[in-house]
C-alpha cells in the first residue's frame, strides 16, 4: 500500500470519527430537549460518517466514483429540510 493511499484512509478514518462525534453531540442535544432539528443533524452527521468511511474502506482517493457520495447529498437534503421545516413551524 502506497503512502498516500494509507495518508488517505488516515485521514477518512479521522473525519469520520470526527463526524460521528458531533453526530452524538446533537444526538444528546436532542435527548435532553426533544427537538426534532437536533435529530435530523444528528442523522445528516452519521450519514456523512458513513459516507467517510466508505471512502476511506473501499480506497476512493478521487471523488469519481459517485455513488457512496449520494450519501452526502441525502445528508445535507435532510439538514435543509430540518431547518425549513423549524422555521415554517413557528417553534422557536
């Protein structure tokens, strides 16, 4: 294994500890106040985890093999459904 395959799934490994981590943060924020926008970024959060390591697990050092990358596209689709649907709801 080259040095920068293992450079790359060093780094993916990284990021995607550090994305389950603040998954887990919102995750708690979400036990302690029941609001669903804590939820849905805790959930946007893990799927780019997963999406992280499946990069780092599978060997895609270049982003042209699109399809774990649709995983991205369905967190962020969440995140900016939690936030309209927080401030369409009125709850503040």
């Amino acid at each position: 294994m080259s040095e920068s395959l293992l450079l790359i799934g060093f780094a993916g490994g990284a990021l995607s500890l550090g994305f389950l981590v603040v998954s887990l943060n919102f995750l708690n924020f979400w036990r302690r106040t029941r609001d669903g926008l804590f939820l849905a970024f805790a959930a946007a959060f893990a799927l780019l985890a997963l999406n992280q390591a499946l990069a780092a697990l599978l060997q895609v050092p270049d982003e042209n093999r699109a399809g774990i990358y649709l995983l991205r596209l369905v967190a962020f689709a969440l995140i900016i459904w939690a936030v309209l649907q927080k401030n369409l709801s009125g709850d503040r």
